[in-house]
C-alpha cells in the first residue's frame, strides 16, 4: 500500500509543480493547492499507515485498537490542514487584487515595478 | 445562486449544523472532534447560510463581528493557560475539576483551550468568508 | 552606556542633569582604560616572574567552545599599550572633538575598539580570537567613517572593512584548518605541539591564510593601500587604531604564531618579503607627502613593514628588535599622530607647506614633537634609538647581511626625513604663510602627547634597568630558544652605531633637498600609489556585474525562473544526499487491498483533469474531488479527526474558489509548448525525487518513542481518550495557540488586502506621472500621503459604520 501512496503523492507533487510553473495566475493558484493536499498526504504515508487503528483509549483506558496509528503525525496534519486553508485563502485574496490592479493574469506582466512600466 | 428551496433548507439547517458542531467540539477530547473540526462545522453553516441568503443576513445571525469572535477566541485559549501558573505549573498544563457536568463531561482548562479553538477558527474562516463573498 | 545619555540632541543641552551626566561620562571616559592600565601593572610582576595568568567562560559549551583568555609577557606588552594609549587618546578625544553632534557615537565606537582589541590580544580561544579580530574590524570601519556625510570617507572606511574583512575570514580559515591539525582550539595548545603544523599537509595552506590575515590587517603590500585612506577618520581614532594598536594587529598574529611557523618555508619567505617590501615602499611614499596624517600613515606602513621583516628573521637581534621597535613605534607615532591632530585644531590645515614656526605658539606641542621626532629619528637616548640598533643589529647577522642592512639603512634614511618634515618644518619652518590661529589647544589636547613623548624617552632610558624582563618574557613568547642582549643605551663604538649615525646625517640632507628628489621620483611614485588601488577598484567593479550577472540570470523577475531554479536545486541536493543504497530490505508494507486502490485512483485521474482542463469550474471541482478522495484515505488508515477536518475545510475551500476564481479570467496557455515540455520534465523529476523520499522514509520508519509518551500518558494525566485532541490542546497546547494566531494575522491580512485602496495602473500611470511633477516640492507629496491614508482611514470608518448598520437591521 505505501508503494501505491507514494505514487500518489509523486503525482500531486508533480501535477503542483508543473502548475506552479505555469504563466497564468489561476492555474499558479489551483498548483499551490494541488501542492497544499500533496504535503498533506505525504506527512501521512511517512508517519506510517495503519488500518483502522484509530489513535482513541477505551473507557477502561486502554488502546482500543492493537496496532494504533501513531498520533503525532496526525496532529502535525490537522494543523497543516487548517493552516494550509489559510495560506490558500491568502494567496487567493493575494492574486485577487493583483488581477485587479494589474488586469491581467499573466505573471511575466508583473516582472516589472510601477516606476519602470511607467517609462517602458 | 437564490434558489428558494436551498433557503428554505439552509434556514432550518443552520441551528442543526450549529448543534452538530458544540457536540463535536465537547465530545473532540474523548472521541474524534475538537475545536477545530467544530468551528470549522459551524463556519461551514455559516458559510451555507452566506451564500443563499447573502452576507448581510448571515451577519445579522451572526450577530458579532468575526474579527471580535476571533479575538475572543484567542484570549479564551490564552487565559486558559493562567490556572497553571497560579499553581506554579507550567503554563498551560491542564487543569481539571474533579467532578462531571452531566452530557458535557469534565470540566478542566483544556475544555476552555479548546473552545478558545472553536471561536477563533469559526471567526478566522467566517471574516475571510465575509470578506470575499461580499462584493 | 554612551549612547544611551541623551547628548546628540542640542536640545538637551539646556537641562541641567543631562549636561552633569555628559560631564560624568566625559570623566569615565578616560578612566575605564586608566584603571584597566592600573589593574594590568599591578599584574606585572607576576607576569615578568613566569605566571601566565588564564581566565575563561563557557561561551557555546554544545560546540565546546570556551572563551578562554590568557595573559602572558607579550600579551601584556600589547595589553598595557592598548589601555595605556587608550587612556591619553579617549582623554584627548574628550577635548578634540567638543562640538561634534555625533562626539558619543565615536566614544562608543572607540570604548568597543578598546575592549576588543584587549579580547584580541588576550585570547586564547581561536573562535574568540578571531571575533576580537573582527569586532576591531568593525569599529575600526564606523571610526573611519565617522564623518559619514563625507563620500570619501564612506568610501575609505569600506575599503578598510572589505580588506580586513577578506583577510579575517581568510584567517579563520587559516586557523580552523590549524584546530584540525591539533586537535585543539586553545591557542597556549597549539603552540605547545608545533610538529603537528609543521608535519600537516596543509602547512603551506594555512601559513599562506593566516599571513593574508595578518597581511591585510597590518597594512602589508599589496594591502596597504587602505591605511592611507583610512586618514578620513578623526585624528584621536587615526593615532589609536591606525597607528598604535590595531594595525599592530597581523604583527602580534605572526609573533604568537612564530613558535609554531617559523622555519616552514613559505612563512619565513613570504614574511620576510612583504615586510621588506612594505618597509621600503611605505617609506620611499612617506617623505613625498604633504599632510601631516598621509606623511604618518605612510611611514606607519613602512614600520610595520619593518616589523613583519624582523619577525620573518627570527634571530635574537631580529626579535629583540621587533619587541623594542613595537613598543618605541606605538609612542613616538601616537606621539605625532596626536601632535597632529592639535595642530590642524588650533591652524585648521595638516598640511606641511602651510605650517611653520609653531614652536613660539604651542611650545608644548613642539616639546612632545621633539621627543617623538628624535625617537622616530633615532636619536639617543630615544628608545627608538635603541629599536633601531637593534634593527641594524639584525640585519648584519642575517644571511643576506649587505642586501638587508642597505634596506634598513634605507629606511632610517626615510625615517629621518619624516621626523625633519613632521618636526622641524611645522615648528621651526618658515612661517610666512602660516594660517591663522583659530584657537589655542587646552591641555587635554596638549598633555596626552607630551606624555607619550616623555614616555618613550623614559622608556629608552629606563629599558636597560626596567625594562628587561618584560622585553625578555614577550621575546620568549615569540622565539622560545633566543637569550635576551643588553638594552644598555650604549654599547660602544661598533657598526650600527656608525650607520646610525651616517643615516642621521645623511637623511638630514636629503631632507634638505627633497624638492627636486619628488620630481625625480614621480613615475615610480605614481606607480606605486595608483597600482594596488586600481586593483582593488577594478575587482570591486569585476564583483559588482559578476553579482549584476548572476542575479540578472537566477533572478530575473519572473515567477516561474525563481520557482525553476529552487526546484532544479532542491533535487540536485536532495538527490545527491538520498542514501538508497543501506535501507532495511524487509520493510513490513501493508498488503494491498483492492476496493482500497480506489482511492488513489481517483486521485490520479482527478489530478489529470487538474492540469487539463480547460475551464476553470472543473479544475476546482478536480481539487474538490481529491481532497475528498484523501478524507476518505484518512478514515481507512485511523484518523477520523483528520477527515473530518478535511472535509469542512475541502468545502470551504471549493467556496472560496469558486468565489474568486470566477471573476478571475479564464484559463489560458501562455506558456509555449518548449517550456511547458522543460516544466513537464522538471516536475516529473521531481514530483518522483518525493515519491521516492516517501518510501524510504515509511521503510525506515520507527515508531516514535513520543508517540508511546503520549499514548501512556493521554488518559492517565491528560484525563483524555482522544490522543490527536489531547496532543493538540493539551501536550502541544503552545503550538496551537501560535497556530491559531498565525490564523487569525492571515484573516487580518486578508481584510487588509481587500480594504487596502488599489490604483489600477492606468490610474498609477496618471497618478505617477504627477508625482514625478510633485518630487521637487516636498511638502505637496507630503499632503498627498496623507490625504491618502485619510481615505483609508475613512473608508474604514465608513466600514465599521455599515457594520453597525448591519449588526441593527
């Protein structure tokens, strides 16, 4: 199975990158997402895969599961997860105004500051 | 996007949704939930409610500013860490009382940590929310 | 301590407290290093019996580096000259620059200098060394460009920094490479086990490092030409770090190294060569100058020339001289630096065709330039006198007696001139055209060289009956196997003393007709003074469009190159250092089931339509698709926690895309088909670099020994079932607290964003184009800023009201 994952996390990785890589603002938007969900993924598939082995002590308090999955790495994603919303909506809001100021959404129009557009 | 059966629904979805996310966030410490998964619930119902009715509804249901919400939030989770200190702990070192509050279960300085969580993340989401279905 | 009094604002002068605090300062000033010099005598005689006194602080104990000090005869030498010049200069400052606004700021600079320069010469510690070495660097660069309106003086004092600079780090090479050859970072160790260097193959490396070190620091050619130039520093810093200590810097480097260097080829050779070559060179320029300073600087070059040249010898005279030389140099040229600096105070020029016939005005200036000028001349009983028979001394026993003893004559030659002209011309030259006088020097600017002047006089007089064991102890401390001689001011009718004399008369002539002498010199002249500067300028020039080049290349402006060149980066590193080769070959994967593959399926096709679809709704709809798809992964391996956040933040993010992206412009293919292959190929490669990291780490996963902690602890102490909860809100409370605020600033930032009044750039043209109008009156660009944070702050008002509104339907 982590063979499988690993794939999957090479494809998301590779997918963001070659979108990040991309002119237009949008598409540079939709591969810091596709990279955001690729993190996410692979801190999961590295801090170990277990089956149904959810990280919860019965009352009697003990593990409930045998094998548990390793609460840690869990906890690190949940952050990321939440943090990774934020920094999506910020850049979102980020390309939005640029857009808006510039009018255009091809990012080698933004090579240059306002003075030297102005004399160009 | 009015679409009158999606208000009417979302009307009567958002209390449950809202009720939905308190039982996350008050179960999150023995079962899976917690504040973040709660508040983002409760931002969801909100963020459903913005879209069909509009912002300016959505905020008077709301009643305050996000941006306060998210205030309080912080300082519930930061003042949460103070009993500890008091009894020379370290800060933030969970406090617990020794007895149960029936269906809400213990009472302790996590719970409060954890419910700082849910107003601030509810309040995070719901002003970036406000901010960019406003105009 | 300084900067914190409230002095450079005229405005304080008025209150009373804060001129009786500058005057407190004022007092202290000169009195740290007096009771440093105090406390460092009552030392003496312990040292001069053998102690070395020794004194350290853990500094970085992970690294083992401890900041050790020690305190040995030539240590103290130096040390005592630091403090006891010190002393005079911050007590001639203190008069020297009344009136200037930036006066504390020096005094700052100068109190570090002074604490740095006796780190350095104390240090035991190499690291420690090497820091005391830059932190002079450092003062030595705000000192020189104190008058920082002034072009060249910026100039100049980055020319010092970068030289020194280079050196210094070529230096911590040098002595890092010495610390792996020893095994030690102590400098009394290393010394203590010479066979390791000199058996290293490294040998010759790290002499040729180290003497760049000291070889830039001390002014030694080709590096000599940023002292000159550091004349731009007011005259107290000139006469102090310029001349007195911290150039003697790379020579008390050479000197301590001695006993591990000395007789390894290359460092004898190189020493002997740039001493004499810096000797003579400094020299020949020094007699051809005008001002007062550059006449001084110059033959401070020549002088520490001579010093390196002695050390290289080696020999008893040589060693013998170069500690006498050291010590009768740093008088008589603070003497005259200071003595200087009084004179263009009280004239308003340094230079020497202007002045003369001062002796009637300021006669003890001319006293305290007398007695330094017949040191420098070499004139008994001047300890300079002394230094110089030693010199002489020295050079007749070498193993090029004639070729060596020609060089030092030659020196004593320029040297006399020097004296003639700093001395003789300004005091008892004609005075025809002397400037007038703008004031008369107080004593504060009068006393300090008088008693330096004095002092080394005594010290020729007294070195005999004195000064015989420190001299014998810092000897010991360079050469370990060389006897000291007699410092008797006379020791008879023999050689040296003949040449000494033929100098003395013969430089008198030549002083007399230098004139036509200038002339006769002027290309070689030109030559030496325009060439090593040149080179400096034309590889400050060459790093600049090497910089230029780079960036324009790396750094182009455009997102994709940057974003390229980290990725090409990353995987060049990553793949470089990925260690396949010793991984566990049994690794205990789960076994594949297959309703479970689907998963990862629809991952991969989802992603697919990310990248090729060609409107923007199903684009967001294939990242909605995967981010549901990975919730469902997290509930197959045990995190419902993570799902359910996945979730609700995979809806809301769709929303905020939708949102945005559908006023955002459609999808278009700007980029061409060559690059988009090039990118292809590059996120292919790495996008599998991670795959790759992904399997080797879960291979040599190791459940975490924390991860046990909090499984142990989660119910018994945290009163919790839910370990991912707890983790969060209770082990980890402090981690997400910041994260919750790392949340709340991007909202904030968001609202700001949105808030924040943009000029479209037609409008910014517009706007622009006025404000190149507006840049001659700066009071209308003024009004216009803040008009413009008006309306922000009324647009916000207008905000806050219909919220109001809002909150009361």
């Amino acid at each position: 199975m982590e063979v499988v994952m690993a794939i999957t996390v090479g494809v998301l990785y590779a997918a963001g990158f070659y979108m990040i890589l991309r002119r237009s603002l949008v598409k540079v938007i939709i591969g810091l997402a596709l990279l955001s969900h690729a993190s996410n993924l692979f801190l999961f598939t590295v801090g170990g895969l277990t089956r149904n082995g959810t990280p919860l002590i019965s009352e009697s308090g003990v593990m409930e599961a045998e094998v548990y999955a390793d609460p840690l790495p869990q906890a690190l994603i949940l952050t990321a997860i939440v943090i990774g919303f934020g920094v999506q909506a910020f850049a979102l809001v980020l390309f939005k105004r640029v857009f808006q100021t510039v009018k255009s959404d091809d990012l080698d129009e933004l090579t240059t500051t306002e003075q030297a557009e102005v004399t160009s | 996007m009015r679409s009158n059966i999606l208000t009417t629904a979302t009307g009567f979805l958002l209390p449950l949704l809202l009720l939905f996310s308190v039982f996350l966030l008050l179960r999150g410490h023995n079962e899976p939930g917690g504040g973040f998964v709660g508040g983002l619930a409760a931002a969801s119902a909100f963020s459903l409610h913005a879209i069909t009715h509009g912002v300016r509804p959505t905020r008077a249901v709301l009643r305050v500013q996000p941006r306060l919400l998210m205030g309080i939030g912080l300082w519930v989770a930061i003042l949460s860490g103070l009993p500890a200190l008091l009894l020379d702990l370290p800060y933030l070192t969970g406090q617990w009382a020794g007895w149960k509050i029936p269906s809400i279960g213990k009472l302790g300085t996590p719970l409060f940590f954890d419910i700082g969580v849910y107003l601030a993340v509810l309040g995070m989401v719901m002003t970036i929310v406000f901010e960019l279905v406003e105009d | 301590m300084i900067s914190a009094s409230p002095s450079s604002h005229s405005k304080s002068d008025t209150s009373v407290i804060g001129q009786l605090a500058r005057s407190v300062v004022l007092c202290l000033l000169p009195l740290i290093p007096l009771a440093i010099t105090t406390w460092l005598a009552m030392q003496f005689e312990k040292i001069v019996s053998g102690e070395t006194l020794t004194f350290e602080i853990a500094w970085v104990p992970s690294l083992g580096i401890e900041a050790s000090f020690f305190l040995d005869a030539f240590s103290l030498t130096f040390a005592l000259l630091v403090s006891g010049i010190g002393t005079l200069v911050m007590l001639y400052a203190t008069s020297y620059m009344t009136g200037d606004l930036r006066k504390w700021r020096l005094f700052g600079w100068l109190m570090l200098f002074l604490f740095a320069m006796l780190g350095l010469v104390t240090a035991d510690n190499i690291i420690v060394l090497f820091v005391f070495w830059e932190l002079t660097s450092i003062s030595s660069y705000f000192l020189i460009g104190h008058k920082h309106e002034d072009a060249t003086a910026r100039a100049s004092a980055l020319q010092a920094l970068l030289v020194t600079g280079t050196g210094g780090l070529a230096m911590l090479a040098g002595l890092i490479l010495v610390a792996m050859a020893t095994g030690t970072d102590q400098l009394t160790e290393i010394l203590d086990q010479p066979e390791l260097i000199r058996q290293s193959p490294f040998v010759t490396g790290m002499a040729a490092l180290l003497l760049l070190g000291a070889f830039t620091k001390s002014a030694q050619f080709p590096f000599h030409f940023w002292l000159p130039d550091a004349m731009s520093a007011p005259t107290p810093v000139s006469a102090y770090l310029h001349s007195a200590t911290m150039v003697k810097a790379g020579v008390y480097l050479v000197a301590r190294l001695s006993p591990a260097f000395a007789g390894v080829p290359f460092w004898d050779f190189s020493v002997i060569i740039a001493g004499t070559v810096t000797a003579l060179l400094g020299g020949f320029l020094a007699w051809q100058q005008t001002d007062l300073k550059r006449i001084l600087a110059f033959s401070t070059i020549s002088a520490l020339g001579t010093l390196m040249l002695l050390l290289g010898l080696g020999t008893t005279y040589a060693v013998q001289a170069a500690v006498l030389f050291l010590v009768a140099h740093s008088f008589y040229k603070g003497t005259l630096f200071l003595v200087a600096g009084a004179v263009d105070h009280t004239c308003g020029t340094r230079d020497i065709t202007r002045l003369g016939g001062l002796m009637r005005h300021v006669p003890g200036l001319g006293l305290a330039a007398i007695l330094a000028g017949v040191s420098l001349a070499g004139v008994p009983p001047a300890a300079g006198f002394l230094a110089k028979e030693f010199v002489l001394k020295a050079s007749l026993g070498s193993d090029w007696p004639e070729l060596l003893t020609a060089v030092v004559f030659l020196i004593s030659l320029f040297f006399v001139m020097v004296a003639g002209l700093v001395v003789i011309k300004p005091f008892f030259g004609s005075s025809e055209s002397l400037p007038q006088m703008l004031h008369r020097p107080d004593a504060r600017l009068v006393l300090p060289p008088l008693f330096l002047g004095i002092a080394g006089m005594a010290a020729g007089l007294l070195a005999n009956v004195y000064g015989k064991p420190i001299v014998a102890g810092a000897m010991a401390a360079i050469s370990p196997d060389v006897k000291i001689k007699s410092l008797a001011l006379w020791q008879g009718w023999n050689l040296p003393l003949m040449l000494s004399l033929v100098a003395l008369v013969s430089g008198g002539v030549l002083y007399a007709v230098r004139q036509p002498m200038i002339s006769l010199f002027a290309p070689l002249t030109r030559f030496c003074v325009v060439f090593p500067t040149d080179v400096y300028r034309a590889s400050l020039a060459g790093l600049n469009s090497m910089t230029r080049w780079q960036s324009h290349l790396l750094q182009d402006g455009r997102l994709r190159v940057y974003l390229l060149v980290v990725l090409i980066t990353l995987c060049s590193l990553v793949a470089g250092t990925l260690n396949v080769v010793n991984l566990p070959t049994e690794a205990s994967w789960l076994p594949l089931k297959p309703y479970e593959m689907m998963m990862p399926f629809l991952i991969l096709c989802a992603t697919l339509m990310a990248i090729r679809a060609k409107s923007r709704m199903a684009a967001i709809c294939a990242l909605g698709v995967i981010g549901y798809a990975i919730a469902l992964i997290f509930v197959i391996f045990g995190a419902p926690d993570l799902a359910m956040t996945q979730l609700a933040i995979e809806t809301l993010t769709v929303l905020l895309f939708v949102f945005v992206i559908y006023r955002m412009p459609r999808f278009a293919t700007l980029s061409g088909r060559k690059s988009r292959v090039r990118d292809a190929i590059v996120a292919i490669i790495a996008g599998g670099l991670m795959s790759v990291i992904a399997l080797v780490a879960s291979m040599s996963h190791v459940p975490s020994r924390v991860s046990e902690f909090y499984a142990n602890n989660s119910y018994t102490v945290a009163q919790g079932r839910n370990l991912v909860n707890v983790i969060l809100v209770d082990f980890r409370g402090l981690d997400t607290m910041a994260e919750v605020t790392v949340l709340s600033i991007a909202a904030l930032g968001i609202v700001a964003l949105m808030r924040l009044q943009f000029r479209s750039v037609s409008d910014s043209t517009d706007s622009v184009k006025e404000e190149d109008a507006e840049v001659k009156d700066d009071m209308d660009n003024t009004k216009a800023d803040t008009e413009s944070v008006e309306r922000l702050t009324h647009d916000s008002h207008i905000d806050n009201d219909s919220d109001i509104s809002k909150r009361n339907p």
